[in-house]
C-alpha cells in the first residue's frame, strides 16, 4: 500500500498565502489575525521531530511543538519542491518542481532543480505558477526575501522568489537584523526569512551531530532576540521545508548492482531517498512493467515502490498534475520506508555518498515541520 498523503490539517502550502491575507486583513486557512506585517521564517531541515529529540537546546522552540503546531511538508521533502510549495502556495504537480533533479525532456537530461539552471531552462516558465510575492504586489503589499547573497542571482531565485526584493545577511542572526530593518522602513510588508545552516550541518555531520546541535542552539537565540523586537501588528511563523534523518554508510543500496532494475532504464533523477526512474522512450509497455515488479520483488519491504500513474492517482504530487509537468515525474518512484539510501555506483560522482543526513521521502522525521507562531499570530 501506498502512503497516506493526507495526514496534517495544514500543509506548508497554507503559510505563505495565510501571512499574505492576513495582512490584508481577511480570513485564511491558518486563522492568523490581521497584521499590518508578516513574517515567515523557513529553517530548512528542521524536522519535529529533531526539535523534540533535541529540546534541551532550544528554550523558545522546542515549547511550542505540540500535536497542533506540527504540519505536514508535502512531497517529496525535498528543498526545491518544497520551498516552491511554500512561495506560489500550490502543489509540486502545479509549480512543477517535481524533485531535486527532474527530467528535461525538451533537451533530454536530468536536471539539479536548485543549481541546474541554464539558457535552456526558463525559471519564468518552468516553474509555472505566481509566487504569492507576486500576488501581494498586485493588492500593494510589498513583499521582501532575506537569505544568502550566494543565492541571489540564481536561477531558483528566479524561478520561486520573484515578486520579492532581495536581502543578504551572512548568520541566522544577521538575516533576522535584515528582518527588523524592512519591518522598520515599511508601514505594510511581506518578508520571507531563509535559513540553510541546520540542513547544511545534517547533510555533513548528521541532526544528530553536535554541529546540528550548536546551529540549532543559534536559530533559538536569535528567533528569541528577534521575538522580543515585535510590535503589536507584527507576526511571525516559523516553519521548515523538510526534516532528515540520519543514514549511515553501511545503509547505502547500490541498486544498479542488479542489472535487472535498471533494465531500460535511461535516466536517474530524484534523491537518493527518492529515486524517480525514467525509461528508455521505446521501452514497451512490458517491459516497463516487468521492470516495476522486478523492483516491488526486490525492494518492496523497504520502500515504496509506485509508478507515475499511481503516485499521481494516489495524490503524491498534489490534487493535481498538469499535463506539462507529468512527464518531468519518473516512470518509477522507488521512495525509502526503512532507514536506507539509494545510489547508482556508475555515476561520474560519488561525492552524494557522503552525505549523511538525508530527506526526500515519505518518513514521519522527513515529512513533519513545525509551524510555530509569535508575535501578533501567538496563540
């Protein structure tokens, strides 16, 4: 069976939008009261269930995790998805980032949706749907990004940040000093805070590592600094894209090792949590579903092994997939249910190997974010 896709009230495609209208004073899907500015603060890889587990070392997070302030990230909990989830409020199956890399089919390669962008890739049209930045403009709220200067000029900023200005700051406490300057200098504002450096240390060292420890200890302090600075008409949420979980060398599945799974197949893309198979374009039908059983028989009691069809029927990608981006989705998805990663030995790199947090599938410690809330939107 396949997971089960709806399992939290609200999902990260309810803050963006929820922040936007509240701060134009209307109803939304998270019941935030009206602001006259709201700011929404993404610590990317801070899953729920690494906050509880480390609680000890954050005094204003980790109190306010609960059962209500937990929601789900959507799949797959991967940045590029995600962060695009939050920023247009719509699906993976709209937006049309399906997964760190995805099939171009136009030019027949596999593309990194976060540092793959080229001529050949338009981030005004590949991803596909207004941000909510370009909405609030439209009602005269003015809307602003702080993150890294590296990240400005990227083509991910481009694709998922458009319609907001772009601010820098270098630490987790700079970029919240940015925050406190805008919210200064404007009578009304939008500003979305981006802070990678839990996600980068899982990534090297593991959550469970005191490096992931020592950023997480930073992002309370600061959040509690900047906490103390808000006015009465002033909200913020904090929430993440994914959480990780920690593999280890000794769970790593080199799958191509069994020529059979990768019969046919031509491309690679997705994570190694995540894998999205996509076949030769001949490939008959047959064949394709000899390959699907072979991988079901092989993998079957530690993953979740599902077609593109099926993911799309079973809601993976969202309520929807438009016809344009279906086929930037693999032929198969191949999605860890046990503590497992999934690589390609053939690949020209190996470096992916010594990664040891990881995300990008369906597990409770990947797809639980907290959704926390202070200022004017504490409950």
């Amino acid at each position: 069976m396949l997971p089960a896709t709806k399992t939290h009230r609200f999902s990260l495609a309810d803050v963006l939008p929820s922040s936007h209208q509240s701060v134009l004073g209307r109803p939304n899907r998270l019941g935030l009261p009206p602001v006259a500015k709201a700011v929404v603060l993404v610590a990317d890889g801070l899953g729920a269930s690494s906050l509880k587990a480390r609680s000890g070392h954050s005094r204003t997070l980790a109190p306010m995790l609960s059962a209500s302030t937990t929601i789900g990230a959507g799949f797959p909990t991967t940045t590029a998805a995600a962060i695009a989830t939050i920023t247009t409020g719509t699906s993976p199956g709209i937006h049309g980032l399906v997964g760190y890399t995805v099939l171009d089919a136009e030019h027949d390669r596999i593309v990194n949706q976060l540092s793959g962008w080229d001529t050949h890739l338009d981030p005004a049209t590949w991803q596909r749907a207004r941000t909510v930045f370009e909405t609030a403009a439209d009602d005269g709220v003015p809307s602003f990004v702080v993150a890294a200067e590296r990240f400005r000029h990227s083509g991910f900023t481009a694709a998922v940040l458009r319609g907001a200005d772009y601010g820098s700051g270098v630490s987790i406490a700079d970029k919240l000093d940015r925050a406190r300057a805008i919210l200064d200098s404007n009578e009304s504002a939008i500003v979305y805070v981006y802070v990678p450096e839990l996600d980068k240390a899982a990534h090297s060292h593991g959550w469970q590592s005191s490096r992931w420890t020592g950023e997480l200890e930073a992002l309370d302090r600061a959040v509690s600094d900047f906490v103390a600075t808000l006015r009465k008409d002033e909200g913020l949420v904090l929430t993440a894209d994914h959480g990780v979980l920690d593999v280890p060398e000794h769970a790593q599945v080199l799958f191509d090792t069994e020529p059979e799974l990768v019969d046919g197949i031509r491309f690679v893309a997705g994570e190694p949590r995540c894998l999205q198979l996509h076949f030769e374009p001949d490939a008959t039908e047959a064949h394709r579903a000899a390959v699907v059983e072979r991988w079901r028989a092989a993998e079957g009691d530690r993953a979740w092994i599902a077609t593109r069809d099926e993911a799309i029927e079973s809601g993976w990608f969202g309520g929807a997939v438009d016809d344009e981006v279906a086929p930037r989705i693999g032929d198969i998805l191949v999605a860890a249910r046990k503590n497992i990663a999934y690589y390609d030995s053939r690949a020209n790199s190996q470096q992916a190997r010594s990664m040891i947090g990881q995300h990008g599938s369906w597990s409770p410690e990947e797809s639980n974010v907290p959704l926390l809330r202070f200022g004017a939107y504490a409950v």
